[in-house]
C-alpha cells in the first residue's frame, strides 16, 4: 500500500515537472516591432493592418477570415465588445456636450431636442462602429494578440502584398 502511494506521488511528480510554463527570454522578442499608428489608421479604413491593400471586412461588422491581397489570417481576432464600448464613449463626449450647450444657450422644446439628438446619435453610432472595429482588429494584429504572434511580418509598406 505504501509503495503504491510513493509510485502515484512519482507518476504526479512527473506529470508536474513535464508540464513547466514556458519561460521567457530574450530571443522570444527577437520579432520586429509592428507600426501601431499605421495599423490603427488601415484598420479604420477598414483595410488590411498587414499591406494596406486587402479589405479587413466581408460584411458591416464580420472581419474576413483572411486577407484577399496578402493572405494575413484575421480567424482568431477577439475584438468582443470593446468597439462598441469606444463608440459609446466617443459619441458621448460629442452629443452631451453639444446638448448641454444647446440646451442652456437656447433652451428648445424637449420635443424638438429628442427629435434631434436621438437620430445624430443613432448615425454617428453607425458610422464610428465599424472603423473603431477594424482599428481593434489592427491594434490586436500589431501588438501581436490573439494569435497574431507567431506570424511573419510581410511588406509594411502600402501597395505591396506581404511574401506568404
């Protein structure tokens, strides 16, 4: 019975020590720095982080599997929620303004303020949710997120496809 439990603490000892972390050093970071603004920038255009060229979208907000023109895998992405988060506090520092302004220099009818302010931010919802997407898309792509990491950087330069 003792001999038993000495043999099953070897086998868990074992399983432990085959199962370290993999420990950082420094070529790990060995891979080039990617340009953050110029991603952010393509990915707002809704264009690849990669070349610039191929289309980050195949519908309103469904990034493509991959790029048409270089190829660059976007299946992993986790964009999740937090464009939309950026758009809620990006149109809230327009429109509340704008209505606390309106409303304390010319006092309008409350009617008139919803008939107003609920529409303009309605649109400017719209329209600032895909591009902030597709600037998380790129953000993620150059920081190397979300499976993005062990991918070969390809021509960073706009007009030219990446090698594959």
């Amino acid at each position: 019975m003792v001999q038993e439990t000495l043999a099953q603490d070897a086998l868990t000892q074992d399983a432990v020590t085959t199962s370290q972390p993999k420990v950082w050093t420094p070529n790990d970071s060995a891979q080039p720095k990617r340009d953050v603004w110029q991603a952010m920038r393509r990915g707002f255009r809704g264009r690849c982080p990669r070349c610039g060229e191929g289309k980050i979208f195949r519908a309103f907000l469904k990034v493509a599997d991959n790029c048409s023109v270089c190829g660059q895998d976007f299946s992993h992405h986790r964009a999740d929620d937090l464009p939309a988060y950026l758009v809620i506090v990006i149109v809230g520092h327009i429109i509340v303004p704008l209505a606390l302004w309106i409303e304390t220099d010319y006092s309008p009818p409350v009617g008139l303020q919803l008939a107003v302010y609920l529409p303009l931010t309605l649109v400017a919802s719209l329209a600032l949710l895909q591009p902030v997407k597709g600037a998380v898309v790129a953000l993620q792509w150059a920081f190397r997120m979300h499976g993005f990491e062990g991918e070969a950087d390809g021509n960073s330069g706009a007009g030219g496809a990446a090698p594959t």
